[in-house]
C-alpha cells in the first residue's frame, strides 16, 4: 500500500479560488508548501489573489479565468496552462458555487 507523503509539494487547483472560501483554501495550502491553481469566473480576481498569494508564501501560484460549468477544451486548456504555471497537480478543491434563487420546483 502506499504511504502518504510527509511533505506534498504537488499542485492543487481550487475553484472559486477567487474569493470566500476557495481563497482560504488556496491560502492555507500555500502557506504549508503547495502550489496552488486558483480557477474563478473572475479572471482578474484570481489573478490579483494567485499574485498575493505567492507573495505572501513563496510559493508559485495562478489565477485561471475559467468557467467550470464548461466542458471539453476549456477544461483541457486550464489544466494545461496551470500545469505550466505550478507543476504537477496532486490535487483538487471543489469550492466553485452557483447561487439559483427560487424554490426547487424552479430550479431542477
């Protein structure tokens, strides 16, 4: 069986990185080593946060403008360019929400 790594270094992409808590989550693992990838609808949002980031913690960091309800080549491209940017990717944070206001006979 494998053993976990005492000390990961991998990359982690996080969406919704931008902000709330996908934000810290990519700052609490950056300030224990890992690169991170931060995904957001808001590009310029994850990138100012990707830039403090790795200020902050020395570590490589990005801010992808992608939309994760997308499919195919988005997806392709930004596991493309985040891998270029922080190395291998070991890991992923799922925070990326989508608010629908009504009851639930109008959203499903």
């Amino acid at each position: 069986m494998a053993q976990p790594c005492s000390e990961p270094s991998t990359g982690v992409v996080v969406t919704g990185g931008a902000s709330g808590i996908g934000l810290a989550i990519a700052d609490a693992l950056a300030s224990v080593g890992r690169p991170v990838a931060l995904w957001d609808r808001e590009g310029v949002a994850a990138a100012s946060a990707a830039l403090r980031i790795s200020g902050d913690h020395g570590v490589d960091a990005i801010g992808v403008n992608v939309d994760v309800t997308g499919v195919g080549d988005v997806l392709t491209e930004a596991v493309n360019v985040s891998r270029k940017a922080i190395g291998p990717i070991g890991g992923l944070v799922h925070a990326a929400a989508i608010v629908q206001l009504g009851s639930v006979d109008e959203i499903t």
